[in-house]
C-alpha cells in the first residue's frame, strides 16, 4: 500500500513545523515517536540498502548540542559546577537550565530529521522526482536524466578504473585520478551530445529560449520583497509580517501557474489522488489546527524555556491528541494489511 | 515518400562537404539499406531525413529534402518527429528516463497527447516490440539489445511511418542483433513501415531488404536492388564474396541461395590437413582455473595454454565466462583456485601493472583508455606508467605500424572509430608484451577497417607473438585463429583447431562451412586456393 | 538579468544576518524557533525564483542534456568519494561545479551547483531541512565560478580557480553553519541587554563557527586546492572543447541556385 508522493509532502511539511515550533520535549518526544513509527510501518521492504544511521546521528546531535550550550550558556540557577571566569567564552558558571536547553534544541534537530528521514525512505526516487512543478518543468527533466544516468556513470567509472589499471597505472596520488575523471567526463559529454539528439528527434521542446513573460516575473519579484518584507517586520514584532508573508507567497505562487501554462505536455498515467490520500493530508493538516486562533487549546505549552529555572514541562492533552493526526499513514497501512489477513 | 534532390551538405569548419550532390527517392514501404566505409557520410545523410541536419549540427547546405512533402530544412526535427522516428548508435545514450514506459511516453507526454490516447499508444508500441514483459522494468536492468528495441519503441511512439536507424546493432552480439533486425522486418512487412537502415551486418539483412544503397566519400556510388548492387560493390558476406568471385549469377545472399550453386564444386574427399607452424613455448597456461562472483561458479576449470606465434579464439555467448577469463588472467579478478602462468610466471600474488607488462590487454571500450592530448602522449602514458624508457624510434615504428604516423599529434578522441581504436592498442601494446588478450576488437567496425587490424595482428603473430582473441564474429576467427575454444556457463565445452571446432557447431559455423558441410572450409579463400589453386 | 539574481542574492544575507541579530534585539514575539523557519522559507522561496528565471536560459536539448549529465557525473564523485583520498571534511563535488561555472557561464554554474547537490540528496536519500542551504549556496558558487575573469596564461587561471576553491571550501561552511547555529543555540540570550544584540551576536557566531568547523572546513578547502591543482586544467581543456558543440544552435544556409 502506497500514497501519494504530494501527501507525503504535506505530512513532512507539517511535521517538520511542528517540530521547529515547539521546544516542549512532551510535544518533540511524541512527534519523534510518530515519525520513527510512520516510517516503520510505511517503508517500501525492498528500501535501497544504504540508510542513514538515525540513531548514531542522533545521539551525536544531542551529546554535542548539550554540551555546546552548557559550555557557552552561563545562564539559569542551578549551577553544577564553575570554570574558572579568565578562559574565554566558556568561563563561568555551568547550569542544569543552559544543558537542558541544549539538549531539547538537539532533541528538536533531532525530531525534524527523523521527519525527513521518513519521507526519504518512504518516497521511491522517481516520484520525488516527479513532485517539480509543473513550471520547472525542464529542471525536473534534468533532474530525471541525470538520475538515469547515475547508475551508468557508476558502471563506466569502474570500467574506466579498469582499463588504466591494465595499462600499468597505479593510483597512488590525487593526480593519478586524471585518466579515469577526464574520459569519464567526456565520455560523459558525448553521451550528452547523444542524448540531446534522440531527445530532439523525439519531438523534445524547442531548440529556442523561452522568455519568462514580464507579469509573472513581475509577480515573482514582488512577491519576494513581500516576503522578505513581512519577515522583517516579523523581527520587529509585528504579528502582520506573517500575513505580509503568505501574501509574498501567494504571489510567486501564482507566478509559477502563470509559467506552468507556457508548457504544453502532458503526463503518462500520473498517478491518482486516492482518499487514502486525502486522509493522509487532512491528518496532517488537523495537527496545524492549535495554531490557530481558537479557544480551547493552552498554546502556550508549545513553548517550553527551562531558563531562569528548571521545571516540568506543560502538556495539553487536546493538542497531544491533535499530533497523533500525523500518525494517519500508519493507521491506514495497520488497517490494510489486517484487513488483507482477514480476507486471505 | 522521401525525396532528397540535389543536397550537398558541409559541417561548421569543415574543409570538404560531408554530403554531395545527392539525389535519392525512396517509396512509402521501402526497406532501404545504406552502407558503404565508415566516414562515407551514411549518417549524415540519416540526419537529414529528420531535420537534425541542419538544425542540430548546424553547417551549410544546398539543395532540398522532402520528406512527405514536407521541407526537412524549413520544418526542422520537432515537426518531422512525427513523420520519422529516429534511432541511433549507441544504446546506453538514448534513454532519457528510468523506465521503460516512462521512457516510451516521453515523446508523446512533449506532444501533449492527452493521457487515455497515451494509454493506447503505449500498449500497442510495447506490443509491436514485444516489450511487454519488461514494461515495468528499470533501464539499467536491460540488455543493449533489449535497450536498442526500447529505443525503436520509443522512436514508434509517434506513430510515424518512416524509421530511420543510423547503426542500431553495430554496438550489440550476434543474438541481440538479430533479435533487433528482425522486429525491424516485421515492422516492415506487417505495418508496411518505410525503413532506412544503415548496418553493416548484411548477412543477416540483406535478403529482406527492397534496395541497397551504397556511399562513398560523400556521394551515392551505387543505388538498386540488393543483388544488382552488391555484384558492383567489392563488400558483403562471404557468400557474396564467393559468388561474386566464381561468377554466380544470380549472386545468392543466403546459404540457402548459394546451395544450388555449391553441388557444383566438388568437396574433398580427404581433409587436407595444414601442416600449421608447430607453436614454441607456451606464453599463457592456465590449470584448472576456478571462479566464483557473489557465491555463483562463472568459472570451472578452465586449462588452456596458448603458445608462441599462435591466436586462439574464445567464443560463447554473453554471459559464458568469456571477459571474466580475461580479467582473471591480467589479475583484475583474483581466481578461487587454480593457476594462471604469463610466460612461465605465475600471475598469483603479482599486482595489475606488474602482469600487464606482460600482457597486452585491449579492453572493449577503447576510449576508456584514452585521455591524453596527443596520440603520442597516449603510447608515453603507458611507457611512463611502467617506468620504462621511451626511445622515439620506437614509437615512431609502432605509429607506423599502427598506420597512426600522420596523427600522432592529434587529440584522439577526434579520430574515427578504428583510429581510435588502434591507438589504444598502441597504449597496450608499447610495453612489447608477448600476449595480447584481444576483447571484442572489432565490434562496430567495418570490413575495411577489420581487415587493417587483421594485418597488424598477423605481423605481430608472426615476430613470435601470442593472441588470446574473445568475439562473437566468426568471421573474423575463421580469418585469424589457430585454434578456438567455446565457453558455455563457465566451462570449455569444445577445443580444438578453428576449423574443428567451427564446423562442428551448426550455430557458430561460418556461411563457408554451411554452404559446404564436411569440406573443412571456412573461408571463402579456402574454397577459391581449393578450385583454382 | 544577472545582476537582478546577484542583487536578490546579495539582499537574502545580509537580511538574514541582520534578522537574526534584530530577532536577538527585540526578541518578544521571535523566539528561537520561527527564525529558523523564516530563513528556510525565504531561501526556499528565493531557490524558487531563481531556478525559474534561469531555466528560461537553459531550455534547448544540448543543455538540458549535458546539464543533466554533468550532475550524474558530479554526484557520482560524490559516491566514489572513499575511491578518491582525501581530507575529512572535504567533497568533491564543489571542484567540478567550480569548473563547469567556469566553462559554461554563470547560468549554467548556478544550475549546475543547485542540481547536483538535489539530485545526489534525492538519490543517497539525503534530503533534509538544510537542502534549500546547500543548493543556495552551491549555486551561487558555480554562478560566482562563471563570472571569473578568464586569464589567457593557464598557470594564472589555475592559480586563480584555486584561491578561489580555497576561498569558497570556507564560504561554504560559513554559510551552511548559519543554518545549524540557530537551532543549536537560541534564546538563552533573552536575558541579555537588548543594546549589546548585534555586536555579541557576531562575536557568538565567529565563537561557534571556530569551535565546531573551522577545521572541518579547512579540509574542504585543502580539498579543493588539491583537486583543483590536480585536475583543474585537462577538465577545462575537456571542457571548453565540448562547449562549441554544446552551444551551437544557428546555421546558415546556401540559397538554391
């Protein structure tokens, strides 16, 4: 059972916000958890062999990110111990806050690479491909030969590698390399040669340049000043800047509609947005609901500061119950495959 | 209907026309061939038939091309991609995407044709092409046969009713290529698809195309039915080249033709035994070699020794064991068991460059090997690699042999195919090894071109030399080797003289032994030496 | 064209430079995490732009194509990266991006730099929050690489491209650090004095870029230097010999007599 590349999308989306919004390690334990589980239950069997090694990241990110703060963070009121104040920087005194404080940014860190790590796993190659816009439409080209070519250029490498071995060369230094880089990447460019012709011959696009139309370049640069604009009002503490923003947003938006009318073509069996799909992302998007200006939800638990002194975080149950939205694919998938038992 | 009048045609900055005063009409439902030297301009004239000449080499012209009434120069290659598909050489560079499908739908998904109608087309293309079952299949799982029938799929997909290929099987084996040839004719005969074809296996081609049209330097020289047109032209398959030279008429194109004339010429009774040149000492010897890749025997033992003087052939079909025997010898690939001796030595626990001072081993993608400057900059490479001395000299006598002298400071790669590949047999062998291990040298070469590297290798045999040859051209065997030793699934299932072991395999045996079972003969100089002697 | 991207580019740094040490100032409704969520939204948003614009100048086959292939090759490197020896922080992806820049323009660099580093994310499964980061920057290396002057002697221009290779192994890491600093470290500055923002803000980022990358960054330059001085020159060679081919599009033809 698969989904939708562009539901997966929404799902990252979400989640990775959530991730960066919230420092309360009630909130970021229960996304991590989410996340790790989503993936274990959504990832194809067949995942391609070399994977991340989370854990070890992880564990890395968080050791580093605690020990960092504690050693440049001399605030917070319980002071385990003291360097001596004449070294640089880390002098002064270090605090249970300033450790604990490095460690939920590292568990944050941590959090929203699980959510990439995730989607990475679980979205075969071709179709992350295929999520470029429609008006990108000649770079997701580019992108998709040079994924046909990876594997190739591999084969040829070792080839290459090979044939200078047999004529007595040894690889000894970093120039040694020459004669497998240089006809590899000429090899290379005569292959790109090769290739342009047969994709001309098949009809591909025109030979001339198209001109990106002025509205739509008008609108794109616009819409980047909005953007910019709104986030540096942001700064200033202005909480329109974030309407300014999607304004901003909204605008380039439409700018790529505009272009993506320039592109005639069209799709070989696209695949279909099933209401499996629709589940996913509405799961996905109930999770943003507390953010929102509605009653009901202590919003303020999102954010979670051990400083001036340490205390337990807050948790509301109604927004806990809120993430869980994001743990749809996995419900669907348990619901499938025992479905699919109880049938066979 | 193709209609070319008049067309001369020039590359950017090149000295000489590539095309000249061509004229040429060729019928709707024409299967055409066109052969003739390489460099002769066959696929420029290809290019031309779909607008890529001129708009994607640019260059200068004269003269005009129609193709369906259709001005080639003025319509340009997006508009004629639906009245001519094309396909070309190389089958590793014309895949766009990653799939087979996907790849089939590019053309149609740029001509926006609407999705249900792409449905249709696609079926029906993969069904033409019978490649149905590999539908879903990655492309770097495919074979370069498999590759080359995805292509011409691809090039269908628009539905044009003309197919121009520039080479298409040059690059693959003999099963392969068949395999490519004949949904080439079936597309011909069923659909009635106007084919152009440039190919130099005529053997396998010849008796299903309407016409044959030769060029050379540039200019048509010989236009007609493939019959008339082959007794001109001095090129062909053995059999045409018997014929032509015993006068048979008509010239048969097949074994089959050539029978009727073949009861005529009386066979010997008793083989005449060639007394060879007795090989001196063995060069290589392999004993009892064994080879494992990933848990899976491609290699069980495997003896044979090759001898002073002496080439012997290994042939197989792909996947028999054939190149993995090669590496293993020049250390690349390090065997189980068993042992391999380079000129009494063995080859156990010695580094690649060290046996390879020993062995020259031709690769079978020459330009893997090339990335210096100059031709001769390449051969130094080599000396410099093994820290030998160079003596201009010497080099100077081995670019003469090569027939190199008047582009030794070229930059290779600009070179033609057979140049190029002499220059890298140049870069292995300027080390003087007595072994030459030879893999696939003459795949996509021409007659011309071959029979040059015939005449080095023959010099080279005869100062003492030894060759280890592995092909799937047969031709070329019966032409060179001693002996000929056949791999299946890793292990010698047949040794023995060239002639022996050719004649006794109906598969494998050359035109010359089919036409004349029991004879002995497997070229046709055997047979002309026999009757006029 | 040009300088409307080197003028969006320009304004995008310093503007997040001055966002965060202002964030830093006037913290009361920033915290530590929407700045880092703002940063990547304008980056991504200025990727959006830029990609845009300059595929407008890339269409035709031959670049597509070579483009395409050029990445393939370049994040190949990138797998093979134990074949070549080397330095730990150091990739050998920035000297051929450095090089195409080069030879083909600041268009094609630009592309060149962005692509690779999506495409090898996208195929070692390496996609991340910092994606945006590093296919900013990378393209705006080879942009940068494409606007070199381009001296006649070759021992200038190999001397050239290395002090940039060299210059660029720590922009690089400079840059990129900007990404992971404030998630690392944040808001525990709030109890500071307002006033002392900016100064403290820098004098904390060059404190932390020196503690965590300065070596790590240093043996991408080394890298570069080494890779660069290797085979800087046989890969421009092979390069400019191609772009002839790559960039023909015209053709004249002779009128029927």
């Amino acid at each position: 059972m698969t989904f939708d590349a562009r539901a997966w999308l929404i799902w990252l989306f979400v989640g990775g916000l959530m991730a960066i919004l919230t420092s309360n390690p009630l909130y970021l334990a229960l996304l991590l958890f989410i996340s790790r589980m989503v993936e274990g239950a959504c990832a194809p069997i067949d995942a391609n062999g070399w994977r991340l090694p989370f854990w070890r990241i992880s564990l890395a990110v968080l050791v580093f990110s605690t020990l960092f703060n504690m050693l440049m963070a001399h605030v917070g009121h319980t002071t385990l111990f003291s360097l001596p104040t004449s070294w640089p920087l880390v002098g002064g005194p270090l605090t249970l806050e300033a450790a604990v404080y490095g460690f939920l940014s590292g568990l944050r860190l941590v959090t929203l690479l699980s959510f990439f790590l995730a989607f990475n796993t679980i979205v075969p190659t071709h179709e992350m491909a295929g999520l470029t816009p429609r008006a990108l439409h000649e770079l997701g080209l580019i992108m998709l030969i040079a994924i046909t070519y990876v594997p190739e250029t591999m084969h040829q490498f070792r080839r290459i590698r090979d044939a200078q071995a047999i004529r007595g060369h040894q690889f000894d230094s970093l120039r040694a390399w020459r004669p497998v880089i240089i006809p590899l990447l000429i090899a290379g460019l005569e292959r790109a040669l090769n290739l342009s012709e047969t994709m001309v011959a098949r009809g591909y696009g025109s030979t001339t340049q198209v001109k990106t139309p002025p509205r739509a370049r008008l609108l794109m640069f616009a819409g980047l000043l909005l953007a910019l604009g709104g986030a540096i009002r942001l700064a200033w503490g202005g909480v329109d800047g974030w309407l300014i923003m999607v304004i901003g947003m909204l605008a380039i938006v439409l700018a790529y509609r505009e272009l993506s009318r320039l592109f005639v073509h069209t799709r070989y069996r696209p695949r279909r947005w099933m209401l499996f799909d629709t589940l996913i992302a509405l799961g996905a998007l109930l999770v943003m609901f507390p953010l929102l200006p509605v009653p009901g939800f202590d919003r303020l638990s999102l954010a979670f500061s051990p400083y001036p002194e340490l205390g337990l975080p807050p948790f509301d149950l109604w927004i806990g119950v809120m993430f869980l939205g994001l743990a749809m694919p996995a419900l669907i998938v348990a619901i499938y495959s025992s479905g699919v038992e109880a049938s066979s | 209907m193709i209609a070319v009048r008049n067309f001369t045609f020039s590359y950017p900055q090149a000295r000489e026309p590539a095309l000249k005063d061509i004229d040429w009409v060729i019928p709707d439902g024409q299967f055409v061939l066109v052969a003739g030297p390489s460099g002769s301009g066959k696929s420029t004239l290809l290019r031309s038939l779909n607008g890529l000449i001129p708009h994607f080499s640019g260059g200068s012209l004269s003269g005009n091309i129609t193709v369906d009434d259709v001005d080639t120069v003025l319509a340009g290659p997006r508009l004629l991609s639906r009245i001519v598909g094309f396909v070309a050489q190389d089958p590793e560079a014309q895949a766009v995407l990653d799939q087979v499908e996907g790849e089939i739908a590019f053309a149609l998904e740029n001509a926006a044709i609407s999705p249900t109608e792409m449905r249709v087309r696609v079926e029906e293309t993969l069904d033409l092409l019978g490649l149905t079952p590999l539908r879903s299949r990655s492309l770097s799982t495919l074979s370069g046969g498999e590759r080359q029938r995805l292509a011409i799929a691809a090039a269908l997909a628009l539905r044009p009713h003309i197919l121009v290929l520039d080479e298409p099987t040059s690059q693959l084996d003999p099963q392969s290529a068949e395999d490519v040839l004949r949904a080439l004719v079936r597309l011909n005969e069923d659909l009635g698809l106007t084919i152009v074809l440039a190919e130099h296996r005529l053997e396998r081609i010849a008796r299903y195309a309407d016409r044959l049209t030769w060029l050379e330097d540039g200019r048509i020289v010989a236009d007609g039915p493939v019959r008339t047109v082959l007794a001109q032209i001095n090129a062909g398959p053995p059999i045409v080249q018997l014929g032509r030279a015993l006068g048979w008429q008509p010239l048969p194109l097949t074994v089959k033709e050539g029978k009727s004339f073949a009861e005529d010429i009386p066979v010997p009774q008793t083989l005449e035994v060639e007394t060879s040149a007795v090989p001196g000492p063995p060069l290589l010897e392999v004993n009892g070699l064994r080879f494992a890749y990933n848990g899976q025997q491609t290699l069980r033992d495997i003896d044979l020794s090759i001898g002073a003087g002496e080439a012997v052939a290994l042939v197989g079909r792909n996947g028999a064991g054939k190149s993995t025997l090669l590496k293993c010898i020049v250390g690349l690939l390090r065997p189980q068991s068993g042992d391999i001796q380079v000129s009494g030595q063995s080859v156990r626990n010695r580094p690649v460059a060290d046996i390879c001072r020993d062995v020259g081993y031709l690769p079978q993608n020459p330009d893997d090997l090339l990335f210096a400057e100059t031709v001769i900059d390449e051969l130094r490479v080599t000396l410099q690699n093994h820290h030998l001395p160079e003596s201009s000299a010497d080099l100077d006598s081995l670019l003469r042999r090569l027939k190199l002298t008047g582009v030794d400071a070229s930059y290779p790669r600009d070179l033609s195919v057979g140049q190029r590949q002499r220059v890298a047999l140049g870069a292995v062998t300027v080390t003087r090894p007595r072994l030459l291990l030879l893999d696939e040298p003459t795949r996509g070469l021409d007659a011309a071109t071959k029979a040059s590297l015939v005449a080095v290798w023959r010099d080279w045999l005869a100062e003492g030399a030894a060759i280890l040859l592995v092909t799937h051209d047969v031709e070329l065997v019966a032409m060179i080797a001693d002996r000929t030793i056949m791999l299946s699934g890793g292990e010698i299932i047949a040794a023995g003289t060239t002639r022996d072991v050719l004649t006794s395999s109906p598969h494998f045996a050359p035109q010359i032994a089919r036409l004349f079972p029991n004879s002995g003969w497997i070229t046709p100089a055997d047979v002309l030496k026999h009757i006029q002697p | 064209m040009l300088a409307i991207v080197i003028g969006l580019v320009a304004l995008a740094y310093p503007f997040i430079m001055r966002m965060i040490a202002s964030s830093r100032a006037d913290a009361a409704m920033l915290g530590s995490s929407e700045v880092p969520f703002l940063t990547g939204v304008l980056i991504s948003l200025c990727l959006a732009v830029l990609l845009v614009e300059l595929q407008g100048h890339v269409a035709g086959a031959k670049t597509v194509a070579a483009l395409g292939i050029m990445i393939a090759v370049t994040s190949t490197l990138r797998f093979i990266e134990v074949g070549i020896p080397g330095p730990g922080g150091f990739s050998p992806i920035f000297a051929p991006i450095i090089l195409g820049g080069y030879v083909f323009g600041p268009r094609f660099g630009f592309l060149l730099g962005a692509m690779t580093l999506l495409v090898s994310a996208v195929i070692t499964a390496g996609v991340g929050p910092w994606l945006p980061y590093q296919m900013f920057t990378a393209g705006w290396i080879g942009l940068v690489a494409g606007g070199l002057p381009h001296p006649r002697r070759p021992r200038v221009e190999i001397a050239l491209l290395i002090g940039f290779g060299f210059l660029w192994g720590f922009v690089y890491g400079f840059i990129m650090n900007l990404y992971t600093w404030p998630y690392l470290t944040g808001d525990p500055l709030i109890t500071w004095t307002p006033g002392a923002g900016v100064a403290e803000a820098v004098r904390r980022y060059v404190a932390f870029y020196l503690t965590t990358s300065f070596l790590w960054d240093a043996a991408a330059a080394v890298g570069n230097v080494v890779l660069l001085a290797a085979l800087g020159l046989p890969t421009i060679r092979a390069l400019t010999r191609f772009r002839g081919r790559m960039q023909f599009q015209v053709f004249h033809q002779v009128p029927n007599p």
